[in-house]
C-alpha cells in the first residue's frame, strides 16, 4: 500500500493515505503496508493465514470492530508466527488504517431508542443511560467531551462526566450499538431552580399555574425567562418571569396525562427550563392503533413506501394525529391515514379526545426485503426460455449508460431468482435477448417475502432468405455459409449448400457477418441486414488454392513429419482459429520449442494469372527489450518441385531480420490476427510449392509461435454478393400462421417501392376480399391509399411509386405505412430521398 516506487523513488499519495484522511467520512480497513506473500492456487500464503483468523475472530468470536478482530486475528496466529520468518514479516506489515473502533453490521439494522435524560441542572456530575448491551456512549458539544462509557449486558449504563457542565446550554449525546444506526440526541442543562405550583391540573380546566425560576443558588431571581406551556396542538401564551422570578400562567389544555412547561431567555437558542405537569384525564376505551401495507408489513413501516396507520377506540369524536419526518399531520375526521416515511424516524402516531389521557404508539421504519423469482417464455410458443438476463433497474434509470442494481440468468427451465434480498421498492425490469424484441417493463414492484413475476418477450420477425451460389462455370456445389452475430461474433447458423448451389434459411430480424466458403474458390466475407424476406446471390471467384483447415489439413505436409507443426484446435493461451476452429500451429497446447528448424509446405498447384497469396496469421515470438527478434518465420515460393525455395516478401514487408532465421521474417507478437498479402504474379502459370519456415534459438522460451488460417492464392475481390429483391412468393406456398407486415424495399425510395404482407387464412377468409395499406406523412396526414382485393392466404404486395392519392409527387421525408384488416392494423416507417 505503500507509495515508494520499486525503482526507487516515492509517488503520490497511496490509497491508504487518501481514505485514511477523508474528512467527510470515517472510514477502517486492513491492508498491507508493503505487500502481501500468497499461495498460488491456494489459501495457505502467509498473509492469508491472517485472512482466515480474522474471518474466525469476525464470525466465531463475535470481534465486530475491524481493528478488534484484526488484534485477535494476530494472537491466534502466533504459532505460525513463530513459525515461519515471513509470517513473522507479514504480521507487522498487516496494519489497520482509519478508526480500528468501526464495526462491521451483521444484520439490516435497526434505529435506537434509548433511555436518558432529556434536561439535567448544570453542576450534575451523572446520568443514566438504558440502550442495547455493549453500546458506545459519548456526551459532547462542539468544544468538549463531557463523558463516555459503555452499556453491560443488561444495556445499562452510568456516563460519569469527567467535565462537569457548569453552564446552561445544549449537550449532545450519541450512542453506537451493533447492528444500529448511529443515534445523535441533545441534552438540555439548565442553570435555574424550578418549582411548579400546582404539580397537577385537570383537562378542559383553566388552571392558574405559577412557575418560580431561581438561580443555582435558589434564592437570586432570574427575571425575564418566556415561559409557555405547550403539547398536542396546544400552546399557552407566553409569560416573562418577574423581578421576583415568577411566571403566572393560565394552562387550559384538554389532555393528559402531561404537558410540557418550557422557558427560554430571548437571546438564547436552547431552553432555560423543560418540565412536566401533571394533566388528570380519564383512559380511552379500548384504544389500538395498527400500521397495514400492501406488500404484507404489518405495525412497521418500510422506508420509501407507503402504509396506512389504523386508529380503533370505542368513544367517538376522537382525531388521529400521526408524527413523520419531524412533521404534524392529522386527519380531522376518519380513522385511518396513509403516510410514506422518507428517513429512518420512528413513526409516533396518537389518538386523542378533548378530556381524555392521550393514546400514542411508535412504530419503527426499516429498509424492507423482498426476493422474486418467474419463468421467461417466448410468447409464440410459449415455451421456456434459457440463458436469459433479466435486469432490474432503478426505477427511471437509464440502460443505456446505468448498471443494473441486480440481475439474474434463466436456467434450462426458463426460471430466474433474485434469491439475495433487495429492498422493497419500485423497479424498472429490462430484457435485451438476441432474437427477441427488446422487454422494458417500467415501475415493477417488489413486494415484501418471496415474489413471484413470470415474463414473457416476443420473438423477433424473421425472414426467408434464399438464393444460389455461383462462379463463372454455373453452379458451386459443396458450399458453407456462416451467419454470425455482428454485435458479438458468436455464430447462429451455417448452412450446408448441395450440389444444386441453391439455399434457404430463415433468420431472425439482424444484422449478420457473413462467411461463404467453398473448396478451390475465393470465400466471401461481408456483412447484411435482414428486414424483410429476401433473395441474396453469392458469386465466388476461382481460386488456384483456399484452405480454411476445418474439414482437412489441406494436403498441407510438416518438416520434420513428426514433433513439428500440428493441425486442428488451438487449445492454450486464449488463442482461437481466425474462422472455424482449426488452423496449423506451431504447437496447438503450448508453447513452441527452442532450437528448432521447421517447415510447412502446402501441396504443388499452378498459380494464375495476377496472382495474389493471402492469409490469416496469429504470432507471438521470443524477442528482446532492446528489440532483437530472437525467433520468427517467413514464407518461400518453389517453383521446381521444392528442390529451391525463394524468399517473397509481404506487403509492407515482413518484421526485421530473425537471428534464428539469418533473414528477413515475422517477429515480435502481433497479439490479434491480422491478414497478410503477397503479390506472387510473377510466378503465373508456374507450378508452385509454398513454404512457411519457422525457426528458433537455444534460448529460454515461453512464447506461443506461429498460427496459420485461411490460405488463398487467387483474387481476394472476386467474390461478391447481389440482394436481388425482398422475396415474394408467386405461388403462395409458403402459409403464415399470423399477419405481418414486411419493411419496404428498396428503402430509402429513390422511385417507387415494393410493400409486402402475408395474411393468415383466418384473417383471408374473413376480409369479404379487401385488405387495406394507407401512407402517412410525419404529420400524421393521409397520402395515399391502397386497396387490395381479393388478397391471397400466404404473400402479397403492393408497389408505391412515391405519388399521394392525386397523383403528384410526395416530398421527402419520413413516412409510415399501415396494413389495416377487420381483426389487427400494424405501421412500419420509411424514408424517400428523391
């Protein structure tokens, strides 16, 4: 932790430094003041030996304070110490950084109500303290610490002052107690003598109350003290003690069983004098108040969320008044009011009756839990859905820029638990799984206890695509196309073509990558969007070689035949085949050899004309810091049956000259695979042999080497792809079990525009012939209007050329066109740019 430089020099300020001296917060942690000595793989290093006993001291021997268990985690590790010299060093290195007194919270907690004096005389050497056992007490101001103590195990407690107020004013007094919120009371010291006279009056009674305030002395007056009596919705007027420090008072206050007398000088901001007296009343009949909820927390408040406080009682013309927030709300008439407690306050409700003792009960607020659990399904099928996020957000949170507060994934049963609790509270529920639309569910609520809330997201549109794949001579058999995900690279489908070199698949409204491959041909690799059912064509060019080394080794041979290069899965280092799975390797599970001299040689065919070698290469070769390639590979042409071999030279040229090599090659790590190019034109209408040679010193090596995928020597740009149209079915073959409307095509509209729908038959059969698409402007204005009769179970479409229902020309901009039938109407948008 500490911030000296293993060069030899000092840093800024470590992280010990900057949280150890916050100054808006006490903070407490454990750290090294050096560093640590860990086992590999294990939980037996020396400093974590200290990890384990404070684990023990925390939760076997109940050591809640960081810098406690700490202390007690060091004793129980003296055996080791003595033990071994570098424990021995990693015990005086592991120090506690902040307040070693801050304890850990072993349950949600829960708010104090303690027991102390609410005003003491100035000169009062003690108070009594009653809060939970083994509380931390301290009586302070701003300027001095009166006094401090601890609760026993019956959470009684004696605070001594070791400072003696001497002076009227406020004392405040805070006590700390495991698995509690901090508790912040004040103290009022009072500097007189008060006497009451009478001690006791009776409800709805005027009552002549004196009030004598005398200085500690009890004789010297203390004149001019405001003097009021006050309590529920009730205040006297307000009397200024005489020259003889008396105040007269008419208190006519219509409960019991007390009202509060309060005094203050005018230039003071705390009171001279708080006392009771005595109001006589008579009880309540049966008086009760509950606290309800609408997530099943009965006679306890949860922070954030609503409840309702019940009043019973068997008299009449009683009012409900109920204390939140520091604030007095009633309800004049009713028995019942609802409130949302928005701090930790108790809630202190009360029923009263004018002539009758006040009913009063308090009710604490918590952070309440709950936990949630449901079945994901599709809706189409409805069948469960694996492997599916469900993320829960705060209510009103962004997700595109906010993490979720707690998420879960569907097993193989389409089930998700948030089983950890989480407070009681609105949520806002997001789904964004591929193939699906996006689930956004706003203000869910988690109710208290267990949960259950099943989802179900609707699938994605997807389309028939369709086509052929063809080369100069007519139709390519043999041919794989690959569709991967374009935001994650993970494949969806692959699709083998038959000797006929026609195909068709259905896929899920997205964007794919796109990979077509097919033996002695150029493969084709782009990128489409599917919006709509389509007919896409894939022309390959010829190629005098491509291997992609998935289904063989290429006819591809290895000098010497054993112990060198190997083909197939590359399975150390987190290296992956550029495309399928397998490639050629200097070694597939490791690391290469030292002292090694090896070849890789492809079989003999003709190069043609303006030929061009390509390939995919991954590396990762020994070199020095001062930029030495040690170790490296480059590639050789034959053009005698590999008798010679030539050295050709990439594009951009290759590394540096290679030691092991004694020429130019690839060297370093390239830490990604990249594409590589040689121009081999020279070589048209030879027969060739090409050569990858790898070589490596005597040194020490921990390097991965030389990863070989997808060989080609031929026109790498000779491949294309043509989307001929969004495909629509002539013949109506292919049936629709729902209706759905297609996106346009071409879109943007440059002229005019194919429409396609398909139509269910229940819906076809129950049209009396007429099926309805209408245009619309941005401004929601009809345009255009078409009309299809007599529209066909399965395919149909319509063509927009871009003219409003007059005739004339549409301007540019944004339009929506919806497909409208007697049982469901769906709108898609386009663009026409002119």
């Amino acid at each position: 932790m500490d911030n000296w430089h293993f060069n030899g020099y000092y840093v800024g300020d470590c992280f010990a430094e900057k949280i150890s001296t916050m100054s808006t917060a006490a903070s407490t942690f454990i750290a090294n003041s050096r560093y640590g000595w860990g086992e590999a793989g294990g939980t037996d290093g020396a400093s974590q030996i200290f990890n384990r006993e404070w684990i023990d001291a925390f939760f076997d021997d109940g050591v809640y304070s960081i810098g406690g268990a700490n202390q007690v985690s060091k004793e129980h590790a003296i055996p080791f110490i003595e033990a071994e010299q570098v424990i021995r060093w990693c015990c005086y290195e592991l120090n506690v950084f902040g307040d070693p007194s801050l304890e850990l919270w072993t349950e949600e907690p829960t708010n104090l109500s303690p027991t102390y004096p609410q005003a003491i005389m100035a000169g009062t050497p003690e108070i009594d303290v009653i809060a939970p056992a083994f509380s931390r007490i301290t009586v302070y101001d701003d300027d001095t610490i009166y006094g401090y103590g601890m609760t026993n195990f019956l959470g009684e407690a004696t605070i001594i002052f070791d400072n003696i107020p001497q002076e009227a004013g406020i004392m405040h007094i805070s006590i700390v107690g495991h698995n509690y919120y901090k508790y912040v009371g004040d103290i009022t010291v009072t500097a007189c003598v008060v006497t009451i006279f009478p001690d006791t009056i009776y409800a709805n009674v005027p009552s002549a109350v004196t009030i004598t305030v005398l200085s500690p002395d009890s004789i010297t007056p203390e004149v001019g003290v405001n003097v009021w009596a006050e309590g529920l919705d009730y205040t006297s007027d307000t009397v200024a003690t005489n020259d003889n420090g008396i105040a007269n008072l008419t208190v006519n206050y219509p409960f019991g069983p007390i009202v509060q007398i309060y005094g203050q000088r005018p230039e003071n901001d705390y009171y001279t004098l708080r006392e009771e007296l005595y109001v006589i009343a008579d009880d309540l009949t049966n008086p009760d108040l509950t606290v309800t909820t609408n997530f099943g927390l009965e006679d306890t408040f949860a922070l954030n969320l609503s409840g309702t406080i019940y009043a019973y009682v068997e008299n009449d013309e009683t009012t409900l008044w109920i204390s939140i927030d520091d604030s007095l709300l009633f309800s004049a008439s009713g028995s019942n009011y609802e409130v949302t407690p928005l701090t930790m306050n108790p809630v202190i409700s009360i029923i009263s009756k004018s002539g009758y003792n006040l009913y009063q009960e308090e009710f604490p607020v918590i952070i309440a839990y709950g936990t949630v659990s449901g079945i994901v399904t599709n809706s189409d099928t409805g069948s469960p859905l694996p492997d599916v996020e469900v993320k829960f957000y705060e209510q009103g949170a962004d997700p595109t820029t906010d993490d979720p507060l707690f998420t879960d994934v569907t097993n193989d049963s389409g089930l998700y638990e948030i089983t950890e609790d989480q407070p009681v509270d609105y949520y806002d529920i997001y789904i964004d799984e591929w193939g699906y639309n996006s689930y956004e569910e706003p203000d869910y609520f988690l109710g208290y206890g267990s949960n259950s809330h099943d989802i179900v997201i609707d699938p994605v549109e997807s389309a028939v695509v369709h086509g052929r794949i063809y080369d100069e001579n007519g139709a390519v058999g043999s041919t794989t196309i690959t569709y991967y995900r374009s935001d994650n690279g993970e494949q969806y489908t692959e699709v083998n073509v038959g000797i006929s070199g026609r195909y068709s698949v259905s896929l899920p409204y997205f964007t794919y990558d796109v990979y077509v491959s097919a033996p002695e041909h150029v493969p084709f690799r782009g990128s489409i969007t599917i919006d709509c059912n389509a007919t896409i064509d894939y022309s390959l060019g010829l190629a005098a070689l491509f291997c992609n080394f998935e289904d063989n080794s290429g006819d591809f041979s290895t000098t010497p035949q054993t112990g060198a290069w190997e083909w197939g899965e590359p399975t150390d280092g987190g290296i992956n085949a550029y495309s399928g799975i397998n490639v050629w390797a200097t070694n597939l599970d490791g690391y290469y050899n030292n002292s090694v001299d090896w070849y890789l040689e492809s079989p003999e065919f003709t190069a043609p004309d303006s030929a061009i070698l390509t390939f995919c290469h991954y590396y990762d070769f020994e070199q020095a810091g001062s930029g030495t390639l040690y170790d490296g590979g480059n590639v050789k042409i034959s053009t005698d049956s590999g008798s010679t071999f030539t050295l050709i030279t990439p594009v951009g040229g290759y590394d540096g000259n290679v030691s092991a090599l004694g020429e130019q090659g690839f060297g370093e790590t390239n830490y990604e695979w990249k594409n590589v190019e040689f121009d081999i034109s020279n070589y048209a209408g030879n027969n060739i042999i090409l050569k990858w040679h790898f070589a490596s010193d005597q040194g020490v090596c921990d390097h991965y080497g030389w990863y070989i995928d997808d060989v080609l020597v031929g026109n790498p740009n000779n491949s294309s792809t043509q989307i001929i149209h969004p495909h629509v079915s002539t013949d109506n073959t292919q049936l629709t079990s729902k209706l759905e409307l297609y996106q346009n095509y071409p879109n943007p509209v440059r002229g005019s525009t194919t429409i396609s729908f398909s139509l269910p038959r229940n819906i076809a059969t129950d049209l009396h012939g007429l099926t309805r698409i209408k245009i619309y402007n941005i401004k929601g204005q009809l345009v255009k209007k078409c009309e299809v009769r007599n529209a066909k179970c399965g395919m149909n479409s319509i063509v927009w050329n871009g003219r409003d229902n007059s005739g004339k020309p549409v301007a540019n901009g944004i339009y929506f066109y919806k497909l409208s039938t007697d049982k469901k109407s769906i709108t898609k948008k386009m663009i026409l740019l002119r």
